[in-house]
C-alpha cells in the first residue's frame, strides 16, 4: 500500500511541476526556425522511448567542462543531443533573443536547463548558433538560435525522447535550431 500511495504522489508532484510549465505566451513553434512535421506517433511516457541511435561524435565531458552537442538518429529524425546523447529540448513559452528563460521554479524540476562553462559551446554536425544565457544563480544556459535548451527529467537513459511533444509545448532540437513538431504526449 506505502508503494502505492508513494506512486501517486509522484505522480501528482510531476503533474503539479508539468501544468507549471504552461501558462504565459512565448514563442510558438510557427514563429521559430525551421520546423520538421513527420507523422510519426508521438513517444509516450509510459511506454519505452524510439531507439536512437548513438551520437554522431564522442567527446569526454567532464563536470565543469563545456557543453559538447551533437546529432544523434531517433525515431523524430535527427536529433540535437549533448555529449552523453541525452536529448534536448525547446520550450515554446521562451521568446527568441530575449536573453532568458520562462522555465521557473517547478518547470525547472521537470526541465532542468542544458548548462555549460563555456560562452561558446562547442558542438559537431549542428548548424544552428549556438550560445549562452545567464541564469538567475548565474549559470550559463546553451541556446540554439536565440532559444535556451533544455532536458527533460523523465528522460532516463540517453535516447530517450519521452518529452517530445508534452503540452504541445515541448519539442526536440532539429540540427538546424528548428522545433521538430511531430505527436506530442500531450500530457
């Protein structure tokens, strides 16, 4: 019964920090780089993510090390991920070249931000300009034009895609800095 009720209320604390992440008008995926619309069902949250086949490059980060991205082949197309092949994310609550973030607080639990120490990440086979955001603890946020990247927390393992698609408000990182729109969770 305690694991139960344990469970659940994970559950509800991950619903709570999800509905946190909707709310204020941002960029939406019309209004951003170029989009990829595949009819590819969306992944879901309770069913093991696409295969994604290992990133296009291997680096060594250590902690305290810059952020290396890559590609990486999913069931999405291709994919931006970052060294460890862990997606990443867009949020389409974020405004483009604005300098910061919409993801506070709760959101942040759920989509904890790319981070690097570096002001020019490095990264092999993505296109889009890359850069950085400060954080309100002074950290630096990859972005990908003009956007800041994000993980999803559900994302277990690298490869995973799990947050592709959630609330029609979270999309992987297409190569290019374009939202790869296809499915959504929806949840």
């Amino acid at each position: 019964m305690k694991h139960h009720l344990g469970a659940g209320l994970a559950i509800l604390a991950l619903s709570a920090a999800l509905a946190a992440c909707g709310g204020s008008t941002g960029t939406t995926p019309a209004d951003s780089s170029p989009a990829v619309t595949t009819g590819s069902p969306p992944a879901s949250a309770t069913a093991p993510a696409a295969s994604v086949s290992p990133p296009s490059a291997t680096s060594t980060t250590t902690a305290g090390a810059a952020v290396d991205l890559m590609t990486a082949s999913s069931s999405a197309g291709e994919i931006v991920v970052d060294a460890d092949g862990r997606s990443v994310y867009f949020f389409t609550k974020d405004v483009k070249d604005s300098g910061t973030s919409t993801c506070t607080d709760a959101c942040l639990a759920a989509w904890p931000p790319v981070l690097t120490t570096s002001a020019t990440p490095s990264a092999e086979g993505v296109t889009g300009e890359l850069g950085t955001i400060t954080t309100p603890d002074g950290k630096q946020q990859v972005t990908l034009n003009g956007l800041p990247l994000y993980y999803f927390a559900q994302d277990a393992r690298p490869g995973d895609i799990l947050g592709q698609g959630v609330n029609n408000i979270w999309y992987l990182a297409d190569p290019a800095g374009g939202m790869i729109q296809m499915g959504g969770a929806g949840y």
